[in-house]
C-alpha cells in the first residue's frame, strides 16, 4: 500500500489501466501486428503496414471515443459500466464529492 497513513489501498493501488482493446471493435482486437496483448513489430514486419494499422486504431477509434469525454459526467457515462473499473471511479469520485 503506497498511503501509510489512511492504511488502505488508494485509487493509485486500486488502478486498473483500460488498454487499447477497450476502445477497438471485435474486428480490430487481433490482426497482423495486434494480439492480445498488444501491438507487436519485428524487424521481419512491414513498417508501413504497422504504422498504418496503428494510425487507424487511433484515429478510427481510440481517439474520437476519448475527445467526447469533457466532463466528470461523461466519464462515469463512458467507463462507470465497466466491471471493477467503473466501480472504482464511481468510489472515487463520490469520496472526493465530485458529483453523484
């Protein structure tokens, strides 16, 4: 535990990243340079493909869902659905007397 003083888990302990799976359709999840558990390049692959691949994953998707997010709002809308993740920031948030 990083807070030796409240001797309980922070959001910081508690956070759970979204990886970039989250933001892509079922038809982007794996391909030629995305498995699983990422983006993959060897000095085998083609950059050009790579690179083109990557910039559709951002500006195709991962991007244009993220520049909707303005608010804390639009956060618990976007992500408070999301199993223990969503929980975490709806605890947060009502902690800190955000909103809610």
């Amino acid at each position: 535990m990083k807070d030796n003083e409240k001797k309980k888990p922070t959001v910081h302990d508690l956070a759970v990243y979204l990886r970039e799976g989250f933001y892509l359709p079922a038809d982007r999840q794996e391909y030629q340079f995305k498995n699983k558990t990422g983006y993959t390049l060897s000095d085998q692959d083609d950059l050009v493909g790579f690179i083109s691949e990557l910039k559709n994953d951002f500006e195709g998707h991962i991007l244009p869902f993220l520049e909707k997010i303005f608010t804390i709002q639009d956060c618990i809308n976007a992500f408070g659905q999301i199993t223990f993740w969503g929980n975490n920031l709806t605890r947060v948030i009502t902690e800190n007397g955000l909103v809610l």
